[in-house]
C-alpha cells in the first residue's frame, strides 16, 4: 500500500525550490500582487471556515503540496484506516476511532465492532442520565453532586478540555473535577470539603496500570471508605477500561464497568465511554450532537477532493511551515476561553501521534517530523508571548481559532475579541514596516533624536503565517468537527511523513525508569547505587524534606 514517504517524492525537491523563491518575499507583498488572496485560499467544510490566505505561499506551492498525498498512497492508507487494518505496525493494532462516532447501520469496523461500541455507547450514556437524573445515586441514596475524573494523558486531557469548552452546556449538571498528576495535591483540594456521600469517583484507564492514576484511586477508594465503609465503594466508583480484571480487583460495580477496546488509542479516545464524565455534563442530545460533529468532518475527510480537502489542506500548510520554511513550532490560539485547554489536548494527539524520528520502514527519517505544539486564549496570548511572535528571533506558525458567536451571550465583548483575532492576523502577516513607523512619527511631530533611537524598535518584521479556522459558535457539533479535524491532520501528516502516529513507544522509558528510583527516593542511603549525579540530589531532597 505505501508508495514512499513524501520526502522521496520529485514534488519535495519541487516545493525546496518554491521555499527559496519566496524566501525574501513578504508575505504582505503576495498579498499586494494578488488582493483575491482569501477566494484563492480559503474553504469552507463541515461547517468550519478554513482561511490559510496569510500563510506564505502562492499558487505554485499549494500546486505542489497537493501532489503529496498521492505521492504517499493517502487515500490508500485512509480506506485501511476505516476498514479497520492494522495500520498501527509496531503494536499490530487497527486505529479505528472513527468507528466510536458512527450511526447505527455504518458498520464501521465490522458488524462486531458496530454492535459492541453501540452497545458500550448506550450502557455509557444510560449511567450518565441516571447520574445526572439522581438514578444512579450514592451508598446512602444521595444523588452525585460532585463527579472525579481520575486519568492521565488521553484519559485526562479529552474529557478535561471538552468539559471546560462545553461547560455553557452543562448547567445544573453535578460539578465535574479532573485528577491526573502524580502529587496528589489536586485530589486533596477537590477532596477538601466534599461530601463522599455525593462524590462519584471515575478511573479511566485503558490498561489499569497507570502509576498516577492507580496511585489517586487508591486514595480516592481509602478515603471513601474511611467515610463510608468498604460495602459503599461499589456505588461510588465507575471504570472505563479493557482490563477487567483490575476493575474485579479494584472493586468495581459490574454495572459501573465500562469497556473500552486496543483498536482505540488513548489521544483517540474521547468518543468511547472516557468521555463519561463529559455525558454526564452535558447530557445525551449535547454528547451525540458532539459525535455527530466529528462524523461530519469524517465524511469530509473522506469525500472532499485533497484541494477542498480542510484536514488534508491543514496538514498541507503544516508541512510546509515545517520541511520548507523551516518553523519547528505552532501556536494554537482560540480567541474563546473556554478552548483554553485545547492546545493542550493538541499537545498530546499531534505531538504523541507524530512526535517520531522512525519511519514505518524502521529507517531514520531524514526529514522532520511533528511540531512542537504550543498556545492558549487569544487576547490572553496577546499580553504574554506575542511581543516574541511579533518581534522576536524564533518564528512560529500560528492557528488562530475564532467563533463568530459569544459562548455566554456576550455579543458585545465578543466582538472585541473577534476585532483583536483579525486584527493580529493581520499584523502577523504584514508586520509594521519602517515606512510605516516613520508616518506614525510623522503625525505625533516626534523630534528627530527620537525617531532614530526609536525605530528600529518598533518596526515589525511581519510575515508570520496563520491560518484562521473560524466557525458559527462553540456548542458540541463544531467542537467535536474541530477535534476530527486536527486528527485527520495528524493522521495526513503521518502518511505523508511515512511514520507511525498510533504508537507511543517514547513515554515507556520514563515511566520505567521512576518505577526503579522510587526506593532510591524513599531511602536514598539504604538503596543500591543510582546514576551518580541523582544520588547528591536524591540526598540533598531527603535532607530538605526531612528538614521541617
Ligand atoms: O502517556 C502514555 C499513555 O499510555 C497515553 O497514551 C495514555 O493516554 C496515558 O498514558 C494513560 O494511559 P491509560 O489510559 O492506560 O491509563
């Protein structure tokens, strides 16, 4: 099925070309000879309006950039991807997410597979209504007021971040809380003042043996049951995993035990039952709306032509940014704040999926690979790092992230974020020339020793790309329409890199390398020998904690 990586195509060497070409071009300047920029670059799909019309190519690029999907068997490897292949070949896994979000009838992934997630999906949306309705109800009858999500990584950072973006739509819900690092302290803070009787706590693991996440059920289930008893655990604790012997261990209410399945990777799992704590926020209508959403974009990603293509296109530009013109990080700003925790969540699915350096070919990839993925909430961002973004050495490509509608009903100041949103569009794009400054000086009468002190610093570079994703409002539909989005992304990107994007194999060594040390840490001087740097460290520690 694979033709050859990308890098290999004649189209790579082409688009070398192109990037020296437009090197020493402003971006401003492409604008200037082709003011019909946005109706050439821009598409609509699925709902969403993709603007790319500020990135810094032309016509003759994108020609190029578009030949690159065929040129690695793109459509090839998609179809595998649906019909459940095993397309991740380190751990001889399907990737079949796509199959979590599909109507009844689609048979995605086979009549097996359809069945059990529809199934799993009905059980899952059928507990969160009794949660929300008080059904389902604490050891004392006592309906849940206070729901614990206890996860890490993909059991954390999906439910977590779709929570706080849909938070408008989960009013009169019980109040939700998400438990991941190791410290401990956040569980304390949640557990500080809560009623166990009306605390339902949630373990979401896919394998069950996530030292962070056993670590805080553990405590979560002794400090249950010291209120409690031990008889009341069954009623507080549900569980989402494939490993059902550790929810026998652990105690788990048959009728609380959710399956998830290995065909689903965990930075791909928010649509199986780890996004419990969501359905019990947000309610069934709101949660299917959101599956509806990214089976939209899945229906786009599979029919649009790659030129109308918006995961494709975003994938596209995304390459280019990072083989071409050589800009190793993106910014991800939503100008929503309640999208604060997405870059986040996009940290994990692009960095985890194709932060790599192997292709599938187990050769080293000459080219790069992933992008470091970075950001936060617009006009926040605008008073913290865009002075670098603007005016600074390192340069990053940018996703700017809008809603046409206010979350809250707050039309007013929404159109002020949306002003400030195209207004730093703009001036990413056209920075602020010197010309310019010397007018502005020109008007405010400046005295001559100040304006040659003054202007280099206030010119402006310009020619920082962006794309502007801009949509109708945050509700389920478009958030999970986002999230497919970004995964087609990656999974385009990973095509065309010739990478695997569905293993992990680079979080396995930390995790074992802590497991070992933790005797160390615990009794530095009564433990065999650690690396000698850690051991003047380890010792340093014990004396300070042990130091009141
Ligand atoms: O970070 C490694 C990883 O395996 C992620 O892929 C996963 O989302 C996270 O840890 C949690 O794993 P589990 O759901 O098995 O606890």
């Amino acid at each position: 099925m694979r033709i050859a990586p990308g890098p290999r195509s004649a189209s790579w060497t082409e688009l070398h070309a192109h990037a020296r070409r437009l090197g020493a071009v402003p971006t401003r300047e492409l604008f200037e000879r082709d003011p019909g920029r946005f109706e050439r670059f821009s598409r609509r799909g699925a709902g969403l309006l993709m603007d790319f019309s500020r990135q810094h190519l032309d016509e003759m690029v994108l020609g190029r950039l578009l030949e690159l999907p065929e040129a690695a068997g793109l459509a090839a490897y998609r179809d595998a991807m649906w019909r459940g292949e095993r397309i991740n070949a380190t751990e001889a896994r399907a990737a079949l997410h796509v199959a979590l979000r599909q109507r009844p009838g689609e048979r995605l992934g086979g009549e097996a597979i359809e069945r059990e997630v529809l199934e799993e999906r009905e059980r899952m949306l059928a507990f969160a209504a009794g949660v929300r309705s008080g059904r389902i109800a604490g050891s004392a009858g006592k309906p849940f007021t206070l729901v614990v999500n206890i996860g890490i990584g993909g059991s954390d950072l999906g439910p977590a971040m779709a929570a706080q973006a849909l938070a408008h739509y989960s009013r009169g819900a019980p109040r939700g809380e998400f438990i991941s690092n190791v410290e401990g302290c956040r569980l304390a803070d949640v557990l500080e003042g809560a009623d166990p009787r009306t605390t339902l706590f949630i373990v979401c693991s896919k394998t069950f043996t996530t030292l962070e996440t056993l670590t805080h059920a553990q405590s979560a289930r002794e400090w249950l049951r010291e209120a409690l008893g031990e008889a009341a655990v069954p009623s507080h604790f549900a569980a989402v995993s494939v490993n059902h012997r550790a929810m026998d261990t652990f105690g788990v209410h048959p009728d609380h035990r959710f399956r998830m399945w290995d065909w689903v990777g965990g930075r791909y799992s928010l649509w199986s039952s780890i996004g419990l704590s969501l359905a019990i926020a947000i309610g069934r209508e709101a949660f299917v709306a959101f599956l509806e959403g990214a089976r939209e974009m899945d229906a786009h990603f599979r029919r649009a032509p790659w030129e109308e293509n918006l995961p494709v296109l975003l994938a596209l530009i995304g390459i280019w940014n990072i083989n071409f013109l050589e800009l190793p990080t993106l910014a991800v700003l939503p100008y929503e704040e309640r999208l604060a925790r997405l870059p986040a969540y996009l940290q994990q699915l692009e960095m985890g999926s194709n932060g790599k350096s192997v292709t599938l070919e187990g050769r080293r990839a000459e080219w790069q690979t992933a992008a470091v993925i970075w950001g936060g909430p617009g006009s926040n961002a605008e008073h913290s790092f865009y002075q670098l973004l603007h005016q600074g050495t390192p340069r990053a490509a940018l996703d700017l992230l809008l809603p046409a509608d206010s979350s809250c009903g707050n039309r007013a100041q929404h159109e002020l974020a949306i002003a400030s949103c195209l207004a730093q569009a703009e001036a990413f794009m056209s920075g602020y020339p010197a010309e310019a400054v010397r007018e502005e000086f020109d008007r405010e009468g400046l005295p001559a020793e100040r304006r040659e002190t003054l202007e280099p610093h206030k010119v402006h570079p310009g020619s920082r790309p962006s794309t502007l994703i801009a949509f109708p409002r945050l509700d389920p539909a478009t958030l999970g329409r986002l999230i497919a989005l970004y995964e087609h992304k990656v999974f385009t990107q990973g095509v065309i890199w010739g990478i695997n994007s569905f293993d992990q194999w680079g979080v396995e060594l930390g995790k074992r390398l802590a497991g070992a040390l933790i005797a160390s840490v615990r009794d530095p001087a009564g433990q065999p020998a650690v690396a000698p740097g850690v051991q003047q460290l380890l010792e340093q520690l014990a004396e300070w904690r042990n130091t009141p």
